[in-house]
C-alpha cells in the first residue's frame, strides 16, 4: 500500500440533524441547532470523531452578517465551541464559509453585481471564524466560481493572522454543467456563451493569486504551505451506523 497521509473529513451535519428531529428551516439551516439543539450537534461531531474523522466542520454554514444580523458573529463562536467541546484534543476544526445566497442558485450570488461588498461579508465572518480558533477555513459549497474565489481570497486575509489553513470546495457538477450548458443552475446566465467553462477554469488559473493551490486527490483547493502541499484527504466519514452521505 502506498505511504500516503490521509485526512478523514467528517460528513453532513444538516442532515443529521433534520435526521434527529431538529428544525432546520431556513435561512439559517443547521446554524438554528447552536442555540436550539446544541447537545445534538455535539453528539454528531462526537460520532464523527467515533467514525474516524479528524476534521470537524461547524455549523457556521449560515452565520452570516446578512442572515442574522444581531447573532451572526456571537453564533459562529459558539458553533466552533461546540466543535471543540465534542471532539478529542488534537482534532482540526474547520469554520465553513458558504455562499452568501442560496447554494444552489449560482444566478443569485451578489458577486455578481457588488464583489466587493461580497468579499467583505466573507472576509467578516472569516475573521471570526479564524479569531475563534478554527484550524481551517472551508468555503464550501460554491456554485458561482467568481464568489468561490472572493470568498478563498478573504479567508486567506483572514488566515494571515493565525495560520488557520484555507480550503476551497466548490460544487464540480454544477460547474460541469455550467461549463456544458454555459448557464448556472436554475437557468441562470454564467457569463455568456462558454462562460461557465471559463470561470470554472479560473478556479486553477488564478487560485494561486489568492495564495491557493490544487490539492492533490481532493475535489477543492487548499492552501500554499512551501513545497510540500497539503496531505490527501479520502472521502468524508459518518457517524457510526447512520446514513448515507449528501448534506
């Protein structure tokens, strides 16, 4: 067997919790289980680390500035302290970033008409996020390459100050479909005639201006770290004797 490193990700935590019973209507989601299930979301990070993951992600999917104005950034603290509280020493806890409208409507991303106001939203909760301990930030789930890579560069920013690492996930089949159809999700313009193509390829043309780089065996990004570059991950994990993977 080859001597390759691997990272064990843990898996969806919103399905989890609708799984178990907890209220996960929108627009909050799963961050609605910070204040109104926390013992549930702590026992699906625990069964996580009881199944072999290693990398934690908090519920922080939703805890944005435009979401919950008042509780955002007090919510992704405590996200992340539930991580922590739950999971043994030694395991790294990833703040996930999302996009800033509904994931599965790339046509709505606000990148698209303000990115700068766009990536400062990112950068906001990428500093508390960062702030709060998390050894990775996870931009996760983007639909829209262009707010996939506003989102990157803040986190990056933000990262500067701690050392946290920064990865980037975004969704390959909507940017295969994208890249097929030339429109987004939903029927949504992506940029023109080919311009789903062309900004699913500015993922690896202009990652590395963001300070990210291809991980090798992973579908995302993550970041520069010398010549030696990010240890493989393989797969996500699940908690002991539950479902199917898919958030």
């Amino acid at each position: 067997m080859h001597n390759i490193p691997i990272t064990i990700l843990d898996g969806p935590v919103g399905t989890e919790l609708i799984r178990r019973g907890v209220d996960c209507t929108g627009p909050l989601w799963s961050a609605r289980a910070i204040d109104g299930a926390p013992e549930v979301l702590g026992a699906i990070h625990r069964e996580y680390a009881a199944a072999g993951a290693t990398v934690h992600t908090a519920a922080t999917f939703r805890t944005q500035p435009g979401i919950e104005p008042g509780e955002w950034a007090r919510l992704a603290r405590r996200g992340v302290e539930l991580v922590r509280e739950a999971v043994p020493r030694g395991h790294r806890v990833a703040g996930s970033l999302a996009p800033l409208a509904d994931c599965y409507r790339p046509d709505l991303s606000p990148a698209r008409v303000d990115p700068a106001a766009t990536r400062e939203a990112h950068l906001a909760l990428a500093r508390v996020l960062a702030d709060a301990g998390c050894d990775i930030l996870l931009c996760e789930t983007f639909t829209d390459p262009g707010e996939g890579l506003l989102a990157a560069g803040a986190a990056v920013e933000a990262a500067e100050a701690t050392g946290a690492e920064v990865w980037l996930s975004p969704l390959t089949g909507a940017l295969r479909d994208a890249a097929q159809s030339g429109r987004g999700a939903q029927g949504g313009r992506a940029g023109g005639p080919g311009g789903g193509g062309r900004r699913a390829r500015q993922l690896r043309s202009r990652g590395g201006d963001a300070g990210i780089r291809p991980s090798p065996g992973v579908g995302g990004v993550g970041p520069r770290r010398g010549s030696g570059g990010l240890r493989q991950c393989w797969g996500r994990g699940r908690p002991s004797g539950r479902g199917e993977r898919g958030e």
